[in-house]
C-alpha cells in the first residue's frame, strides 16, 4: 500500500480519494474549502493538511482533480503548492481537465524538482467517479505511467496511456469534441420526435440498439424528456472544456466547425441560467426556441 495525497475533493475527487482509501492505502487531503477535507477524513479516515504543500509532504504519488489551470497552478506551485512539498523522485497525476499550456508549464516545473508527472484526465462523471467507473486517458514517461496505474485502477474501468507528457489532455479534448456534436445531434433528435407527435421514449427504445445509440441517449434521454437538468456534467464546466478544444485547434490547425457551433448554443443556455445544468440541456434551448 501507498501513502498518497489528493487535492481537490470536489464531486468527483472526493469519491476518487475514497476509492484509494477503500483500496487501503495511506490517503492525505486537501481541499480548499476546509470542512470538506474534515468531513472526508471522518468518512474515509487518513488525515488532512491545511496546504498542499503540507498534504505533499512524505507522499509517494499526488493526485490532483481540480477546476481549472489557475486551481492547478495554486495547488502546485508557490511556497504552499504541492511541489514545495515533494520529495525527488515522487510522482504527480493531475486529473484535472485544463489547457495544454499550463500541462506544459507543470510538466517543466516538476521536472526541474525531480519529479515524474502523468496528465490524466477522466471520463464518466460523478456515477463513473463514485462507482469506480471512470475512464483514464494519460500522457507521461512509460515509468510514471507504470507508478500511477495500479493506484489509478481503483477508481477506473479503463487507463490507458496515449503517450508522452500532454497526450492524455489533448485525448480528453477528443473527448469533448466527440461528446458536443453526439450531444446536439440527440437533442435535435429527440426534438424532431417530439414535434412529429410521436412517442419520444418509444422510439428511443428502437433507435439506442442501432447504429444511432450512445450512451448519451440511454443514460439521458429520460430527464431530457422530463426537463430534469439539475445533475451530471455542468455546462459552466463543459464551455470551459471546449474554449480548451478551439484553442488547441487553433494551435495545431484543425477545423472544429461544429464544435464552436455547439460551444455557442451552450451559451446560450448559460444565458437561460442553466450554467450548472447538465449537457443534455441543448435540448431545453431547442423547447424554448420553439416557445419564442
């Protein structure tokens, strides 16, 4: 067993850290908000520190999952960030979904501390982090990869290193844009099905078995149907994951003209006040067009 720290126990690292915990491993927290890290530490056991560079201290891998480049910033570095803490030779994963930009910059800098670093984004949201179901895409060393693995499997169906330091956020970004054209594309769908009079739920139950099926339309077209937002994967967090996807299109030459499409139609749900609605919300923009 391994003694780790976690940073950041938000809705899907608390359930991550819990898993390391249940797994029997050493866990050490940190959470900006204070009461969160104690009412943790009384759920799971471990301890936690009011810094994370006092979390970092004596840990053998730091995991971070935080929400944006800016709370990864202050999480590792600076006189109370992780890396102060660290010891040569120690290894950091960051499950935070930010920009390759800063990926780069706190690659650099933990590699000039002596430190390994995997980016390990995830997917599969809060019932994929609280049941242990989540899909890992990494970038690193073959030997950081090798370290972090088996710590990761106890909160992963799937891991998988795509390649060196960066790859694992640019296959998150994949990810994402796959995710916002399926999610328009059901959201249209259900909406055409709805206006045509026909039997929404019905034809759902053809469809999903054929090659129209996803995951979004099994797990989300009910609430889509009953105008049930408030949970999953928050708008807020999804424009931000895109304006991380056109930026790198920019920088590496790709087109993604209906994924910028899509980035807007997300704010215009913001401007309905759905930013902590959940993806599948593009159909409740499309309900209130016809309203208009």
């Amino acid at each position: 067993m391994s003694r780790v720290t976690f940073l950041g126990l938000g809705v899907m690292g608390g359930p991550m850290a819990g898993h390391l915990a249940a797994a029997g491993h050493e866990v050490t927290v940190y959470n900006r908000t204070g009461s969160k890290a104690e009412a943790w530490v009384a759920a799971h056991g471990g301890r936690s520190a009011a810094t994370p560079r006092e979390a970092a201290e004596g840990a053998e891998v730091v995991f971070a999952c935080v929400g944006n480049d800016d709370d990864l910033s202050a999480v590792c570095t600076g006189e109370d960030g992780a890396f102060a803490g660290m010891e040569k030779g120690a290894l950091f994963v960051d499950h935070t979904t930010v920009s390759a930009e800063i990926t780069r910059r706190m690659v650099a800098e933990a590699d000039a501390a002596g430190l390994g670093f995997v980016d390990a984004p995830v997917s599969g949201g809060q019932a994929g982090a609280e049941n242990g179901q989540l899909v890992v895409m990494c970038g690193g060393s073959e030997e950081d990869y090798a370290r972090a693995e088996p710590l990761i499997a106890a909160y992963a169906k799937t891991c998988r290193r795509i390649g060196e330091s960066g790859a694992g956020q640019m296959c998150k970004m994949v990810n994402q844009i796959c995710i916002a054209g399926l999610v328009q594309g059901l959201s249209e769908g259900l909406h055409f099905a709805e206006k045509a009079g026909l039997d929404g739920r019905a034809v759902v139950e053809v469809i999903s078995g054929g090659a129209a099926g996803s995951w979004q339309m099994v797990n989300r077209h009910e609430t889509m149907f009953d105008d049930h937002f408030e949970h999953g994967f928050a708008v807020n967090w999804m424009r931000k994951d895109l304006g991380i996807c056109l930026d790198a299109a920019d920088e590496v030459g790709a087109s993604l003209p209906v994924t910028a499409l899509v980035d807007q139609f997300y704010k215009d749900v913001q401007k309905m006040g759905g930013g902590r609605w959940d993806t599948s919300s593009l159909f409740k923009r499309l309900r209130k067009i016809d309203e208009a």
